[in-house]
C-alpha cells in the first residue's frame, strides 16, 4: 500500500483510487465468504484466523512457557513473590513486547519501505511520525494479546456477535455431550463410572482453565465461544488419562448432539456459495480489464524550437 503515491500494488497490478470498485466488489466477496464459512463451520475466523485470537495464543505460549500452565499459574500469583517469580514474569512481558515490537513495524512496514524502517528505528533515526506508530502498534499488541484478550472478543468485537447470528442447528460448534459426560465428578481411575453413577466428565475444570474467554462449554453454547478447540484438546488428554473415549468435548453439530443427523448441504448454504461464486467471477474480470494506464498524446500547434541569426537553438518565447 504506497500510501505516499496514493497507490496499491496488487500481486504485480497497480491499483489507483479510481479501481475503488475492485475494492467493494472484495468487500463483498470476503462478506458473503464469512457467511458461508460461519453457516457451515461457525466461528473459525474467531477461533483460528483473527489477529486477536492467533496474538492471544502466542503470548499465551510465552506465559506457559515461563510461569507454566493456567492451573499453576492461578495458585503460584496468590503467593508472595519470589525473586525467580519476577524474573520469569519480567522476562514474559520482555517477550510480550518483543512480538509487539515485531508486529508493529511489519504492520507500519506495509505503508513505508521496511528495510530502511528498521534500520532507521534500530538507528533512533526515524521519522517523528514512523516512530510514533510503531510505538503505537507496539503498545496495542501488548495491551490486547497481554491483557485484554477475551474482553475484545466479548465486549469490543461487532464481528463476533453478529457471526452467532448465522449458526443453525446443522453448523459446527464446539460442544459438550451432556448425555455422554453428566453426572460429572471425580471419581477413582480405575472404577466403573457407571457403577457410580456418574458420566465421564471428571470435573477436573482443565477445559475451563484452558479457555481464552474464561467460559465453560459444559453450559452450552455461549456467544463468548469463539471456537478455538482448546478445551476440545484438554479435554481429549483428560479423557487419554482417564482410559475413556476421546471427544467428551468435540466439534459437533446441535443436531448431532440431540441425536440426529447432521444437514451438511442445505439451501442457506447452497445460496451463500452461488452469491460467493458469482463475486469472485466478477472481480477477476473487472480485475483482468484493468487498463495499466491511459495516455493521451497531443501534438503542441506551437513551434517547438528554431535556430537564431547566431546559430544557437531557441524555444519559442512563452
Ligand atoms: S476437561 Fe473434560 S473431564 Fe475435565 S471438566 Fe472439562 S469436560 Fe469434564
Ligand atoms: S469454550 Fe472451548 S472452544 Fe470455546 S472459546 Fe473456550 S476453549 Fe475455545
């Protein structure tokens, strides 16, 4: 995005403002995609794709890393602090603001040249303006990923409420099989829960340590659920140590869970695709019928130049 020359160069094309129509036909394109993928698989932007969510996991990766998983986590911060507490909890937010460093100048790396960006910043050369987003970016990376993570997702997305509004009873959510799981409670390993009457549900709580929107899917679905599937993973390793079957916590479908058959092609899903298709076919041809330029060339009526009595070339005197 050549912001400077009001420019954007796409995958070799050169789009100027007056390509705006381009632009809305993408809009449209990734609008009616974000339709047809939420009907059909619900929230994975949410869970796999959105900035938030894939920056939440990173920083998460560098907490576990250094102050260990949730569960420990929560137990050691109602302790005093110890010198190799703040050592590690130190060396967290170094790394938090490491990646927020990284993510801010690539990000302001698309509207200026990059290479010279780095160079001018690691230089303390940079411009007043380049300097100020990049210390700007940085410091929103931190603030979301570090500390906000799930309240952006429930309380500041308009995306992730208007997503739920797509799901059907045929749409793949991330569920818990109360029939299979309920009575939950701890039991002895090698007991029967039946004969305890209980379900395989151990309510050891590790798929609501694990949620990045601090919910439990043991509720049902909730509109804070943004699909990620770790609490289908730590689940799953309970369910490992247990001896039970995987997928006490799964991707599943409401009709599956109450007992029926999924509805994978269905007519909201079929229209969605057409409307999906026939975008697509009409950006690549207004894409393919961009003109590079236009040019038109006008022969001055003026005489353009003459020679003087001394010899020497003159232009004509405005
Ligand atoms: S992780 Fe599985 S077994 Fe443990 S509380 Fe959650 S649903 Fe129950
Ligand atoms: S309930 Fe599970 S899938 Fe939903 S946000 Fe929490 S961890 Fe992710």
């Amino acid at each position: 995005m050549d912001i400077g020359s009001q420019r954007f160069n796409f995958f070799g094309t050169t789009l100027w403002p007056q390509d705006l129509t381009l632009l809305a036909t993408l809009f449209m394109i990734a609008a009616f995609g974000l339709f047809f993928i939420t009907t059909f698989l619900g929230r994975v932007w949410c869970g796999y794709f959105c900035p938030q969510t894939v920056w939440t996991f990173i920083y998460i990766w560098f907490e576990e890393k250094l102050e260990g998983a949730a569960n420990k986590r929560r137990k050691q911060d109602q302790l005093k602090l110890t010198p190799n507490l703040i050592l590690r909890k130190t060396l967290k937010h170094i790394a938090w603001i490491a990646v927020g460093l990284v993510t801010a100048i690539t990000f302001v790396g698309y509207f200026v040249p990059v290479r010279d960006l780095v160079v001018e910043f690691f230089t303390f050369q940079v411009s007043f303006w380049q300097g100020f987003w990049v210390f700007f970016f940085t410091i929103c990376t931190y603030a979301n990923a570090g500390w906000m993570r799930s309240i952006v997702c429930i309380h500041m997305c308009p995306y992730a409420r208007f997503q739920s509004a797509m799901f059907d009873k045929d749409t793949f959510i991330v569920g818990y099989d109360t029939d299979r799981g309920e009575s939950r409670g701890p039991r002895p390993r090698k007991k029967d829960p039946k004969t305890l009457g209980l379900g395989d549900c151990i309510d050891c709580k590790l798929c609501v340590e694990v949620c990045p929107s601090g919910i439990d899917i043991r509720d049902g679905l909730q509109y804070e659920c943004i699909n990620c599937g770790a609490c289908v993973d730590a689940c799953d390793q309970t369910m490992d140590r247990m001896g039970y079957e995987k997928g006490l916590i799964s991707y599943t479908t409401e009709h599956k869970l109450e007992g029926h058959q999924t509805d994978i092609v269905r007519p909201k899903l079929i229209g969605y695709g057409i409307v999906m298709a026939v975008m697509v076919g009409v950006f690549f041809t207004l894409l393919s019928n961009v003109q590079p330029m236009g040019l038109d060339v006008l022969r001055d009526r003026n005489q353009l130049f003459r020679m003087n009595n001394e010899g020497w070339w003159r232009t004509p005197t405005p």
